[in-house]
C-alpha cells in the first residue's frame, strides 16, 4: 500500500515540480540512442546504458535526476529514491 502511494504521489507531483521548479530549465534534449553512440569510456554512454537496462528516457528538464542515479550506482525501485 505504501509503494502504491509514492508511485502514485510521485506520478502527481513530476508535473507540478517540473512546471513551478524547473521552467527555466532548458531539457538535455538527448535520448538514449544518441546517448549510446558516445565512446564507451564515457559517462553519456554510462547514462545511456542505464536509461536502456531499465527502459527509460530523460525526462524533459530533469535529466540530472537519471545522471544522479547513475553517478551514485543508485537502484530505480521506490525504495531507491
């Protein structure tokens, strides 16, 4: 029951943070293909490698969330965040 909470608080809350906290951000504008055609040694192609093994995409203007997960080797269950 609490997973389903903050899975649905977060579903809730990603609009709203991305439109009061984030407007004048500009979006990475990158997806994960493109991400995977940087050399291998790079930290684009470790992002690019984690967005694929767990079917993600950034999401517009939040990129750095991702690229956090994937700096700190964090998991992407709910408990992870």
């Amino acid at each position: 029951m609490r997973k389903e909470l903050i899975i649905w608080l977060f579903t809730i809350s990603q609009k709203i943070y991305v439109r009061y906290f984030k407007r004048k951000h500009i979006p990475w504008n990158v997806h994960t293909q493109e991400l995977l055609t940087y050399p291998i040694q790079t930290f684009g192609y470790a992002l690019g490698m984690f967005l694929k093994e767990h079917n993600f995409e950034l999401f517009p203007k939040v990129g750095s969330h991702d690229a956090y997960h994937t700096l700190a080797q964090y998991g992407v269950a709910v408990e992870d965040e």
